[in-house]
C-alpha cells in the first residue's frame, strides 16, 4: 500500500476505535509482539489477505503509541513469517505521525491449494486459524480437511460403504442404470456389467460406493443416520418462537431413503405447509394457483443440497435442514462452497463440484441436468414469481439458501398481494351464494387443510358481516354451512 492509504487506515483506526475482518491492531511500543502467528494464518487463510498495524495499543481505546524501532520490527515480524507453513511474505509500509513510526504489514492470502497456512511449531492441527469478525479462532478438524480434500480432489462419494452389499440395494434400479451407462457409448457397451461398475465408480474393487448407497438403497441411513434431511416448520420467524400453545413447531419430520425418495418428499413436506392461493379470473372463470414459493426453485434447492452436501466421515452426523418460517424458508446442509468460486459468482461460472460421480449418475437418471442451471432455475422462478431474489450464505462449514416471501419495501408486489386477495374475496363471496360446507370451501381454494381455509378466507369475512353462518352458536360443527346473502 502507499503511505497515504496506510494513514487513511490509521485515521478511520481513530474513528471506528475497532478491528475488523481485514484489519489487526498491535502495540509494539516496547518491542514487537512475540505471537503473531494466529493472525499470519487466519489472514493468510481467508481470501481478502488481511493488515496488521504495528503502533496502535486496543488496550488503551485504540491510542496511537508508535512503535519502538521500525527495522527491527519489520525484521522481527518477518523472522515469524518464517516459522509459517506456507511461508507468509509480508509487504510492509512505514509511515510517521505526530513525531511517531507506524507499521504496516500487509498479509497476503495464501492460495487455495495450499491452505491451511499454519506455525510449524505446533502442526496443522493446533497451528491453523481462521478469521471471524475481528478475531482469530482455531480451524475446526473438518475445516482443515475441506481444505485437503480439495488439493488431494478427495472423492467421498465413492469411498467404499463397507457393510453394503448387493443384498442392501434394488438390484433391479441398479441394472437399469448400469445399462443406461452404456447408452450411446458404443466402448462402454461392449463391456460387462462387472467392468462397467468399476469403471464408473458403482463398485470398488467390488464393493458398493457411497454414491451407488445413497440412490440406490431403500435405507441409506443405515449405514448414514445423519444423511438424511430434518423438516421443521417454525410458528414465527426465529428458532425458539413458539405458537399459542406453546408448540415449537408445527410440523417436524425427518425426512429418509435414498436421494429420489427425499427429494420427493422434501417437496411434499414443503407443498403441505406453504399457503396455497386461488386466483380466479372473473372474465374465464379459470382457477391459478399460487403458493408461498415456486416449487421448481424449492426443487432445485433441495436438489443442490443433496447433491452438493460433503458426504465425508466428518459430516455423517449433520442431515440437511429445511426450515420453514413464518416469512421465509431456509434450506442448510453440511459443506461450505466447494473450491474456488465465491458467493457472488454463483450460477455465473462453472465451479468445482465436490462430488461428481453422484451428480453425473442423477443426470443419468434423468434427476439433474448437471449443467450448471440450478442457480439461474432458482433466481429466474423466483423473480417470475414478484419475491425477492434468494440469499445465499457461505458460513464455516455449511452453505445455506434462503427463499423470502416477499420484500417489505416493495409497494408493487404489496399491491399486486392486496389485489389478489381482493380477487380471491370476490370469487369466494360468489361461491357461497349457495350455502357451502367447509370441505367445499377448502376444495373451491384449493387447500387440503380446511381449518386453514376457514381461519384464514373465511372467517376475516365472517367478522366484517360479508359471510354468514347457518349456525353461528355452534361455529365449530361439522354441519355449519357458510353463505352469503343476496
């Protein structure tokens, strides 16, 4: 950096009176700080690089105290980048301010094939750190071997399920997949059913693979009680909200079988608890429904985590999380952004896929493209749809997608929601010029559930003298009838 940005730095040092993701702060007023290796490895591990700024005491609210000499500690810092693994080389800078020398050096980021940078003295286990906030935490286990499973391309989907046999899995949907491999490949044809196992990672030295288990076996949960996927669905808009009678949620399943199985009922779980609304157009007659979110986005969201999730040792403990909330639905699973890419090049570039061999083989069975189009599916349903764009989050061992079900700045969308609502009220009045029970209400909306249909359509109505009801003493018979008078 040039001295002028290197005093931009100390002044807004002075105004924030904090550090931050990219920016450390030392005293090295009596000398220079003898561990500095927590901060040259999580700098050097994260891909902004980060600042250390010699000359400057936290302790005493940020004061600038100068440094004692700027060759030596520029020699004594450098000598500590030394005992890095990787070798970290700082870029310094030497400014003067009110008669005192500051320091700056500049970490750079390590590449991604070479992380963790860790201090050789204590190893890659104690000796690797990662920056959170404004301070410096111990890699966990999982996160130094995420990074080693990328430089070594570790293929935990086709490590060896041990306790699997043919017996475990339906042979049948095995063989029909095995000679859809060999469609249009006139090579792959001529080979046996054994040889194309092995060569497109079914078996290994003949053993079943995790990914042949994890679409094939009826029960892949017994071998992986943790790859399977937990649905909640929380009555508010945090976890730990809870509705009127105290329920933490209002609907909880986990969610097992093989990656078909609960990617359907993922989508069944998610189609039972979105709001489902009857759009009727008053010049056709003709019904449109409309749900919370657009099933293709949510399909290709539980679709991604299933696919991209890390299926390594380390995770056989953490299933996938589909949360729905009262504004929002989140999906989680366990595996950070696999490689290079970064959030915000998602579904722009091709990225590096974690486990191959699987997303190839539901391409075969006609699951997934495998063209890079999820991403682009989701933003494109939703925008189709008036929501908001999804968010996704790229956390410390996970990643995560959240659906939101409208944006409350929005007045247009708010709008285009009143005049639907207003729709639906007008069709629904015309319905019940006949008196109608509360199944056909239900039916006439579209709802499976007509508790909700009644709460939520037609007692609003009930309450403003729109709808009447043929026993409205005993609301909650199942002979009580709703009409509207005429």
């Amino acid at each position: 950096m040039t001295i002028e940005e290197f005093e931009i730095i100390l002044n807004r040092i002075q105004q924030q009176k904090t550090e931050t993701q990219t920016l450390e702060v030392k005293s090295a007023a009596d000398g220079c700080p003898k561990k500095l290796f927590d901060t040259l490895s999580s700098f050097s591990n994260q891909d902004d690089g980060g600042v250390i700024v010699f000359g400057v005491d936290e302790n005493q609210n940020f004061r600038e105290v100068g440094v004692y000499d700027p060759q030596d500690l520029q020699k004594q810092v450098n000598n500590q980048c030394l005992q890095m693994e990787p070798v970290v080389r700082p870029l310094f800078t030497v400014t003067e301010k009110d008669g005192k020398s500051f320091v700056a050096a500049e970490i750079p980021a390590v590449d991604l094939t070479e992380r963790p940078c860790y201090y050789k003295g204590v190893g890659r286990i104690k000796g690797s750190y990662i920056r959170s906030g404004d301070s410096d935490e111990h890699m966990t286990e999982y996160e130094i071997y995420s990074y080693e499973a990328f430089r070594k391309k570790y293929q935990d989907d086709i490590r060896v399920v041990e306790r699997a046999t043919m017996q475990t899995v339906d042979e049948k949907k095995l063989y029909d997949y095995i000679g859809k491999l060999k469609e249009g490949k006139p090579n792959l044809a001529s080979l046996s059913d054994e040889t194309v196992s092995e060569l497109m990672s079914v078996t290994r030295n003949g053993s079943l693979t995790l990914s042949t288990v994890m679409l094939f076996s009826p029960y892949p949960q017994a071998f992986f009680p943790g790859f399977g996927i937990i649905a909640s669905v929380v009555p508010g808009t945090e976890m730990g909200d809870t509705g009127e009678q105290g329920e933490r949620f209002t609907d909880n399943q986990r969610i097992e079988g093989n990656i078909p199985q609960m990617l359907e009922e993922a989508l069944q779980f998610v189609r039972r608890n979105m709001h489902h609304r009857t759009i009727i157009d008053p010049y056709t007659g003709k019904r449109a429904d409309r749900t919370d979110y657009p099933l293709t986005a949510v399909r290709e969201a539980v679709l991604n985590a299933l696919v991209h999730r890390d299926y390594s040792m380390h995770t056989e403990a953490m299933p996938i999380q589909l949360l729905l909330f009262e504004d929002r639905m989140e999906i989680r699973n366990p595996g950070g952004i696999y490689g290079r890419i970064q959030v915000d090049q998602l579904g722009k570039v091709q990225p590096d896929t974690r486990n191959p061999v699987l997303a190839m083989a539901l391409e075969v069975l006609d699951i997934t493209e495998n063209r890079y189009s999820g991403i682009p599916t989701i933003r494109r349903e939703m925008e189709h749809c008036g929501l908001p764009q999804p968010e996704f989050t790229d956390a410390r061992g996970s990643f995560a997608v959240c659906f939101r079900k409208r944006d409350e700045n929005d007045g247009k969308r708010d709008n285009r929601r009143k005049s639907d609502e207003e729709d639906l009220q007008s069709s629904l009045l015309l319905y019940c010029r006949t008196p109608r029970t509360k199944k056909e209400i239900g039916a006439f909306l579209g709802l499976s559930s007509t508790t909700y249909a009644i709460q939520r359509y037609v007692m609003p109505l009930v309450e403003q003298g729109k709808i009447k009801m043929s026993m409205p003493d005993k609301p909650k018979s199942p002979k009580q009838l709703f009409y509207t008078e005429i």
